[in-house]
C-alpha cells in the first residue's frame, strides 16, 4: 500500500517523491550531492527538503572525506 504524504504548505495530499542535485557551498569550498530525495507537491508546486534529509545533508557535508568523488567541483552522493 502506497503512503499519501500530506504537503507541508497547502495541506493537500498527493506529494511526490523526487531525486535532485544541488550544489552547496561557494569557490572552493563547493560541493555537490546527487540523488537528494525533495517532495513536491503537484497542488500548490511546493517543492522542499524534509528535516531528516536536511540533517543527511549537513552530515554529508561536515564528513565529505573520502566521500568525495572528484569531477569538475566536488560531488557527493546522497545515497
């Protein structure tokens, strides 16, 4: 059975699970994470992080090494 996750902004139900990558940080301290899990809701458009992805986020971020696969910035996968 399917979960119906409810948006955070408008209330409605039907929000929909995506991958993304973004790209944190300036110069040389940027990096990249793929495969970041965002809600998006097809009702209002909302599209957001949830706290638990967030917090992957920033740990990914504070313990890049040896996580890092080199291309033109640094990258990191979320997964």
């Amino acid at each position: 059975m399917k979960k119906h996750i409810i948006c955070d902004s408008c209330g409605e139900s039907g929000v929909i699970q995506k991958h993304v990558t973004r790209s944190f940080g300036k110069g040389d301290h940027v990096v990249v994470i793929d495969n970041i899990p965002m809600l998006v809701c097809p009702q209002c458009g909302e599209n957001y992080f949830t706290a638990s992805t967030l917090q992957e986020i920033e740990r990914l971020r504070m313990h890049k090494e040896g996580l890092v696969v080199q291309s033109m910035v640094p990258m990191i996968s979320y997964v």
